[in-house]
C-alpha cells in the first residue's frame, strides 16, 4: 500500500511532465509552487514518526521555511514578473513541448535504473526519494537549456533545487537541513536577481526572450567599421 509520502512523490513527476509540456507561464508557476509546497512537507511526511517519536522543533521550523519560500514567496514573485512584462507563454521553445516531455519520461525511466544500481535501500526514506530527486533535477536543467523566455529558465533553476532538496529529505534529513538552508538561500538571491534582469530585458528589448541578447551581440561584430565611423563622427 502507498504512503502519503510516496503519492507525493509520485505526483511530483507527473510535475515535471506537466511543466515540460506547458507553455503557458501562469500554469508552469502553479506547478512549481505546488512542488514547492510539497518540498517544504516532505521531511515530515518521510519522518520514522513511529521509531524515532516526535520530532525536533527545527524540523517544523525548516519545513514551514522551504513551503512559504519555495511554495508562495517565489512563485508569487515570479507571477508578479509575468503580469509586469505581460508575457503569457512561451511560444518558441528550443525544444519543442512534446519532445520536452519524451525528454522528461526517458528521465523517469533512467533515474529508477540508476537508483536501482546505487543499492542505497537502507539509507533512504522512501524508494521513490531518489529517482524522483534525479527526475526533478534533469527537468529544471532541461527547462534552462530548452527555454527561451527568461521567466520560465527561473522556473528551471527552481525545479532544480526542489530536485536538490527532494535528494536531501530522501537521504539525510538531520544532516541535509543546514545544506539545505544554504542552497535555499542562494537560489532565493538568484531568483531575485534574475526577476530584476527580466524587468530590464524587457524595459530594453520589448522582449523576455533570451536569444535576443545573442543577436544584439552578432549584430555588433557584423558592423565593427560602421560602430568605429560613427564614433569619430
């Protein structure tokens, strides 16, 4: 029979392949909040609550920290940037949705047969912990190399923390919370950097796709002597 724990997990890969196969901004930050908010419960539900009693304070502490960040802070920052620029999809993906999404089950598939070889059965929570860590992670990694817009590559970074802090519950809970913190920490401070650069792309370019910066750079070494006259001029 399946833990509440395992369910979560497993509705966590149906995330990913949700957010691989959608373009519209709004859907993908719903996505990832409601991972978000799932990360921040995990310790708890993965918690021996029969052997190990009650646990520490911190644990609830941390767990409250990772839902309210993760779960409502950024995707309400994120969703603030998407009605500031006014930009709803993504519609010209590198690689094309449904792709994403046989990138993504491939993901699935491998990540069971490489937890399946680790043999780490008794260090970990939950069976499903690792292969969905690994999942989650390849999936933010595709959603920066594979997107256009600079909201949704935000999106992958945090799909790649959740990925990160889905390994850390599964292996080490009492261990894992101090790198946790850090790492939360530090994609907090990147989402906020990255938030103010979506803004001023956009301010620039009348545009939040990324590729644009690549063409604004082609363009001026295609014209050095036309740059060079105008500045004597």
């Amino acid at each position: 029979m399946l833990t509440f724990s395992e369910i979560i997990l497993a509705l966590f890969l149906l995330a990913n392949l949700a957010l691989a196969g959608s373009g519209r901004l709004t859907h993908a930050i719903r996505l990832v909040a409601a991972q978000g908010i799932a990360v921040g419960a995990l310790p708890l539900l993965l918690w021996d609550w029969q052997s190990a009693g009650i646990p520490e304070c911190r644990l609830f502490i941390i767990a409250a920290v990772n839902a309210l960040v993760k779960g409502v802070a950024m995707p309400m920052l994120l969703g603030y940037a998407v009605r500031k620029i006014n930009t709803k999809r993504e519609l010209e993906p590198i690689i094309s949705f449904t792709l994403s999404r046989l990138i993504v089950f491939a993901m699935i598939i491998g990540s069971f047969a490489i937890a399946a070889r680790l043999h780490i059965h008794e260090t970990v929570a939950s069976e499903l912990a690792v292969p969905v860590a690994f999942t989650t992670m390849g999936t933010g990694l595709l959603l920066i190399a594979a997107r256009k817009k600079a909201v949704t590559q935000v999106l992958g970074f945090l799909v790649l923390e959740n990925g990160i802090s889905v390994f850390g519950s599964g292996l080490l809970i009492e261990h894992g919370i101090i790198v946790e913190l850090g790492i939360l920490l530090d994609i907090f401070a990147l989402a906020f950097i990255l938030g103010i650069t979506i803004f001023q792309i956009k301010r620039t370019f009348s545009s939040t796709d990324t590729d644009k910066l690549n063409n604004l750079g082609d363009t001026h070494l295609m014209h050095p002597q036309r740059h060079h006259h105008r500045t004597h001029a």
